[in-house]
C-alpha cells in the first residue's frame, strides 16, 4: 500500500548541518573553501530567516577558535575537534571521523531529546558521520554530494592525480543510506543513480542560487578604477580556487592565442586571475606564474588573492568576459555570480555549466578545452561590443531565474520528503 504522508510532515524547527572538512566561516576561493561553503551559508541563513534554526558541525582547526560562532542570527558554527587543531588534507579526514562523530554525538546529548529533526549532510566524509547520527537520533538523514569521484575521476586534467577507491566505497555507502540525496542539476541527478546505483525515488535536484543583493551590475569604469585597471582594458578574468581541475591554464593558453590572432591587443588585454591554490596545485603555487611567463603573458597577467564577495563584485563588473574552462563541475557559482553582475560567460560544456550559462543568450559554451576554440570563444564575446552587449542582458535575465531563497525553498521541501519517508518506513508504510 501507498500513503502519501508528505503534505502531513511538518517542517524541521532544527537542523544539523554537517561540514566535516570545511567550514562556512572560512574565505572561499583557496584549498578546501568553495562553492559548497557559500552553499552551506547561503542556505542557513535563508532557512533561519524562514523560522529553522540551523547549526552546522564542522572540525575545529586551530584552538582559538570559540566551541560555538554565530553565523548569522539564527545560525550557528559548532567545532568538534577532532584530531589536531590544524588544518588536515582531506585524505586523513577519515581517520578522524570516530572523534568527530563523538563530538556531533555528544553534543546532542546535552540537550532534551528530539533536539534536531534532520540532518544534512555535505561531501560523502559528512555523509559518513550523518548516516551514524541519523540511526542514533532517529531522524532523517539528506546528503548532498557536491563532488562525485566516480565523475571527477572520468574528466581529469592532464596530470591531476584520481580520487582514491576509498573515497567511491564512502559515497557508495551514503548512498545507500541517506533518506533523501539532493543534486544540483538532473546530469548530477543521472551520475548518481548510473554511476552509484542511487534509487531514483530518494534524488531530488535542486538548483543552487546566487546572491543577487550582493551579486548585481554597476559601473564597469568604477570597478575598473577600484582594481586600477586601464577604463579602455579588455578583461578576461578567472575566478575560483586555482587547481588542474579547474583549469586557469586554458585561459592564459587562449589568451596568448588571442594575441596571436589580434598583435594591437597586446597593449590592452588584461587577464585577471582571483582565487588562491587549491587540491593538487597546493604543491605548486607558482606554476601558473611560470606558464604566464613562458607564454610571454605574465605583464598582462594580474594575480589576486581571494577575495570577499563584495571585491568579486568589482572583479565580475571590471571583466570584459568571465571564463569557466574547469574539467568538471557539478555546477558553477561562480559563473552564475558573473551573470548576476551583468557580464557574460564563456564556460567549459561539462556537468552543470549548461544548466549555469544559457549557450548563446548568456555566454558561450565551448565543448573542448583547446586553446584555439577557447581563443575563438573569448574573440567573439571580449572583442565585439555589440555580441557582448546582447549576451550582458542575457545574462542577466538568466540569472534572475537563480536565488537563495528558491533553493532553500526547494531544500525545504526535501526536508519535509525525507521526513515523511523516513516515519513512513519507521511504521513500515512505503512513502
Ligand atoms: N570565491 C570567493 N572568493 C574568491 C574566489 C571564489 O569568495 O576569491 C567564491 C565564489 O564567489 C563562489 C565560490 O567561491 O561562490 C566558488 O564556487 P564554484 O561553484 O564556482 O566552485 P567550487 O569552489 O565549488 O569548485
């Protein structure tokens, strides 16, 4: 028998949000900090405005930090430790997964039970924790994946090292476990149930958002004076944590093949590149200084540490043309953010980026990542005004379609599905 108790389950008042190898207070755009920790703190702060509280587990890295942070009214930062108060690379994450979950475990028991009503967890080392809370608690556990290794694995720059078999056991067991599984775009939604035998039933997809108090056009002079740029500069920027996957190289090959095709260009063309070492660049910061050099591009080429949302903004408004060249990407914030800003996107035609960037009205997709069709690609939006101006509105109205409140929305619908499931199957109904 059926019954459908969805519309019955009531929404959660508090939620456990599990970070294990990352937190929210921490500036995106370097090692482990990205789009999911804007995720993560876009979301709690929409969920607290919306009446649930949330508060996000995450391990302590350094003994200054307080047990607890505010986030945002109605959110707050709990950090476990759990292993040395350093930052760990996230393959010895899992050894230190006992004493985290000791930490999430104990945490709970101070309080009357019932205290949380879901769990969420983010990145299959959370799933793994949410999974032991879940049984112990007796609430509902949702993951969302982020990354899968399974398609990392499948799309790897040239020299990038896999992801370990450790690691695809892990996100086959969460999996398997989790009560609901929440996926950007239905291509993440495809991988999961191919790729990781995921039940078609437990996945929803639900599309990230972007912050448009925040991310929205202005003065492209103004912004280009904030970053001394030249008012007459073409500018290609970057933006994002600097790793083979994500590709910055394929930039500044197109930029130099740019050159090639335009020498006048040469006195105006600025590559703007925001973001710090991340993954497997770790090891080797200056290397795309040195590929910058060898190209005979290093004078155009403008390094920026990473930055606040606020400075991205300038970054986004000062740029000719934002480029997304990464080799996977389960979406894109950062090519949502530069459409929010009013400036087009020329983006690798991988994982979620189609559903990012609307080819041919808010950007362009390039379905390789040779310099000579990333250069064409870069020619036809930075180099004609009229192109540009077209695929601006464009981009625009695309991101429009994107916001926090929506996502957090369509998570809180999750919510109340993996809770109706989870009770259904605890009175042994199918829901
Ligand atoms: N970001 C930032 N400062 C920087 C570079 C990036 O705050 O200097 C943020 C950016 O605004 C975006 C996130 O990092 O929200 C990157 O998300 P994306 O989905 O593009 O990539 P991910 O990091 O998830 O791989």
């Amino acid at each position: 028998m059926t019954i459908s108790l969805y519309r019955t389950a009531p929404r959660p008042r508090r939620v456990a949000v599990l970070s294990v190898h990352t937190s929210p207070l921490e500036q995106p755009g370097t090692g482990d900090a990205g789009g999911m920790n804007v995720y993560i703190t876009q979301t709690a702060i929409e969920m607290a405005r919306s009446g649930v509280s949330v508060e996000v587990f995450t391990r302590a890295t350094s003994s200054e930090q307080p047990p607890v942070a505010e986030l945002a009214p109605g959110v707050i930062v709990r950090h476990i430790p759990a292993g040395p108060f350093e930052p760990l690379e996230r393959h010895e994450l899992p050894a230190q997964l006992c004493a985290f979950t000791s930490g999430v475990l104990r945490t709970e028991a101070f309080h009357e039970p019932g205290y949380y009503d879901l769990i969420h967890s983010h990145y299959w080392i959370s799933g793994q924790v949410g999974w032991l809370a879940r049984d112990r608690w007796g609430v509902p556990l949702v993951h969302t994946a982020h990354t899968l290794a399974k398609v990392k694995n499948a799309a790897l720059a040239e020299g990038d090292k896999p992801e370990p078999r450790t690691r695809v056991i892990g996100e086959q067991q969460v999996v398997a476990e989790a009560d609901r599984l929440v996926v950007n775009t239905d291509v993440e939604a495809d991988q999961l149930i191919r790729l990781y035998d995921a039940d078609p039933g437990s996945v929803r997809t639900v599309s990230p958002g972007v912050d448009l108090h925040t991310f929205r056009p202005g003065s492209k002079a103004a912004a280009r004076q904030a970053l001394d740029l030249p008012a007459d500069a073409v500018v290609l920027a970057f933006v994002g944590r600097i790793q083979p996957l994500k590709a910055p190289d394929v930039l500044l090959n197109a930029a130099a093949r740019l050159l090639r095709r335009h020498p006048w260009l040469r006195r105006r063309l600025v590559v703007l590149i925001a973001g710090g070492p991340s993954g497997t660049a770790m090891g080797q910061p200056t290397a795309l200084r040195e590929l910058a050099s060898s190209l005979g591009i290093a004078e155009l080429t403008r390094f920026l540490p990473p930055q606040s949302g606020q400075r991205l903004v300038q970054v986004y408004r000062a740029a000719d043309v934002v480029a997304v060249p990464s080799y996977n990407e389960s979406f894109g914030l950062v090519a949502l953010e530069a459409q929010a800003c009013g400036t087009p996107v020329v983006a690798a035609e991988v994982g979620g980026l189609p559903v990012a960037v609307d080819h041919g009205v808010s950007g362009i997709l390039v379905p390789s990542h040779s310099a000579d069709d990333w250069a064409g690609a870069l020619d036809l939006v930075a180099l004609s005004p009229h192109r540009r101006a077209q695929l601006a509105t464009g981009a625009l109205r695309h991101a429009e379609r994107f916001s926090w409140k929506r996502t957090t929305d369509a998570l809180l619908d999750a919510y109340t599905e993996a809770t109706s499931a989870f009770q259904g199957a605890a009175l042994g109904v199918a829901v």
